[in-house]
C-alpha cells in the first residue's frame, strides 16, 4: 500500500476517492475494484500492487458515502442505476472504453449491474457474491426475482409480487435481520455511530471465516439493536486483519456527522425497494460478460442464496469457472490474498487485451 496514490474524481454530479497502482503505463488495461459494506478502498491492498506489477492500472474506489468520497444523505444517490452512472464515470476518467471489474459483497452487485446494463464497459469479470440470488440479492441488485420454468425453487419469503422490505419485514417477524433493521432512518446510526470501532470488530468478524454471523436468529426482542445480535469479537490481531489495518477501517469510516458515518451501507440497504423497480427492465438477463466467481467456502452470507450455484450455471452463460476458497469467509481477498490473487491474474491475463 505505500505505493498506492491518492485521486478525487468527480462523476455523475459528486467527488469519490479512489487508491490507485501502476497509473503511469497510461495505456494499460484498467481494472476497477469495488467494495462492499463494510469496507472501503483499503479492502483492496492486498490487490493493488501485484496488479499494478502485472502491467495493469488498477483503481480501488470509496464508493458513494464511504471514505473519504461524498457523503449525501440524499437517498436518491444510493440507488443502482446513481451507482452505475458514477462507477462509468470513474473509467471514463481513465479515457478506458472498457474495464476489468471485479466487486465484492454491495461491490458484486455493482459490478453484475455493469455487466448486465453496459456489457459494452465491461471486459471481464470477477464477483465474490452469486448473481439472481432471489432472498435479498436481485432486490438490491435492481432487479425482480425472477420465477420460470426449471429455475431453482426459491425460498419463501421470495416472491416478485413483494417488495423487499416487505420480504425483510417477515424476516423479521421471526427474529433479528439487519437487512430489516436498517430500513428506517435513524436507530441504525444513533446505536452504532457512537459505537463505530465495536460495531466493525464485530461485523468483520462474524462475516470472516471463524465468525457467527447467523447467532441473529437468536435474537427475537423487537427492540433489539444490531450489536445485541452479534456476538463479541476477539482480540485483535486475527490472522487477517492486523490492528492497524482495522483502525485504518474505523478511520475510513469515522465523520463528524453521526448520520453520515454509515451512510454509504445503510444507503443500500434502504435502496431495495428502489432497485426492486428499477431492475425490472433487466429482471431477465443474463450475463454473457467472461466471469471468474470466487468466494469464501465459509462465507456466513451464502447462507442467504438458496440452490446458488445451480442459478449461477444457469444464468451466467459467460461463467469460465467457480472457486471456492477453503478457509475463507466473506471477505476471501483479504482472508486469502495469496489465493484470491493468484486466480485473479491468471483470469485477467486472458482478457487484458
């Protein structure tokens, strides 16, 4: 990382970071790396320079709302059609005609609506999270669940007639959901803000490969705030995440302005229902883009994807292939750097040109 520079870019009407490697080959190929949530830029360090020492230009962005990018409350600027606009206007500020993508957790939700809505932007992908997951997936992803004949039976509380907070709503009739909980504006930022560097050492760990993400559902108090829900976290250094990497998150993160201090994840969460509409227009695609898939084998979150990889197979026409990642948990590039890098340049190096 100490060779990874600073850049502001305006794009679509507000300013994002990014940390960038290997700018001075201006005719490399571009390589955009997006984050989820939690996260920011710095998910990516461990990607950054042996990108940038394969010959590539690679851009780690703070997307809308983290980091040290814009923070609107404006709700309106969270949506994904907002976020595709400004993730093109970041290639467009390299003058690329197209981009390597790779995201992971919110960030793979971006990186599929790039795919699916500008393929032409799109040279090859890599995503950490499955495409047309019906649970909550397509929801915030932009698009309606979709139900034909042959697809993979979907759970329950899938359906393309519910909006998704409606679908979180019963999740939460039956006990604590984050994804319901931070529908309404206000009780996710007075609880966590002030608890910021707690809230993170427990999210990170719970969604890592020795975490309990799923202890939520034991919780049923109506009135029970996120931390309730997630157990302690251990001391750090964990064997992925030193102390000073995870004040560099708390930092990323930190804002004067408790209403600002999440809002770039909360802002997606609220979103669903927006994206819901929104995607309805591209419900039924598929993605013909080259696409690597590599996750966690102990990602907690999967747990939310029912008969995954049968829908991947079927609606990813340009899948190459599938990895899965032993001992990684949500965060599989940086629980397994080593690996995730290794199949990433070996991927890339085949659509570089």
């Amino acid at each position: 990382m100490a060779d990874a520079g600073h850049v502001w870019i305006d794009t679509a009407g507000v300013t994002l970071h990014a940390l960038t490697a290997g700018m001075d080959r201006v005719d490399a190929p571009l390589v955009l790396l997006i984050h989820g949530f939690p996260g920011s830029s710095y998910a990516w360090r461990h990607q950054l320079g042996p990108l940038a020492a394969a010959g590539y230009r690679a851009v780690a962005v703070d997307c809308l709302g983290y980091g040290r990018s814009d923070r609107p409350l404006d709700q309106a600027l969270y949506t994904s059609e907002a976020a595709r606009a400004q993730l093109l206007g970041v290639i467009d500020h390299y003058g690329a005609a197209s981009a390597l993508v790779i995201g992971q957790d919110f960030g793979a939700q971006h990186a599929w609506n790039l795919a699916v809505r500008s393929p032409e932007r799109v040279r090859a992908l890599i995503t950490t999270i499955p495409y047309d997951y019906d649970l909550c997936g397509r929801a915030m992803l932009g698009g309606a669940p979709r139900k034909s004949p042959g697809d993979p039976v979907a759970p329950d509380c899938a359906s393309p007639d519910d909006l998704p907070s409606e679908r979180f709503a019963a999740m939460a009739a039956q006990h604590f959901v984050h994804l319901h909980y931070f529908q309404a504006v206000g009780p996710a930022e007075a609880e966590l803000a002030p608890q910021l560097a707690e809230f993170l050492r427990r999210d990170y760990h719970a969604l890592s490969a020795a975490g309990d993400l799923w202890s939520w559902t034991g919780t049923t108090d109506e009135q029970a705030g996120y931390l309730q829900a997630l157990p302690p976290a251990p001391p750090l250094p964990w064997a992925w995440l030193s102390e000073a990497e995870f004040d560099r998150y708390v930092a990323d993160f930190a804002h004067p302005d408790p209403a600002r201090v999440l809002i770039g994840g909360l802002a997606s969460y609220r979103a669903a229902d927006d994206n819901w509409r929104i995607g309805a227009e591209w419900a039924d695609a598929d993605v013909h883009t080259p696409t690597l898939f590599i996750h966690g084998a102990l990602d907690p979150s999967f747990g939310f994807f029912p008969d995954w990889r049968a829908r991947m197979v079927k609606r990813v026409p340009g899948l190459k292939r599938l990895i899965e990642v032993a001992g990684a948990g949500h965060f599989v590039q940086q629980e397994c750097p080593d690996v995730f890098n290794r199949a990433m340049l070996d991927f890339l190096g085949a659509y570089r040109h």
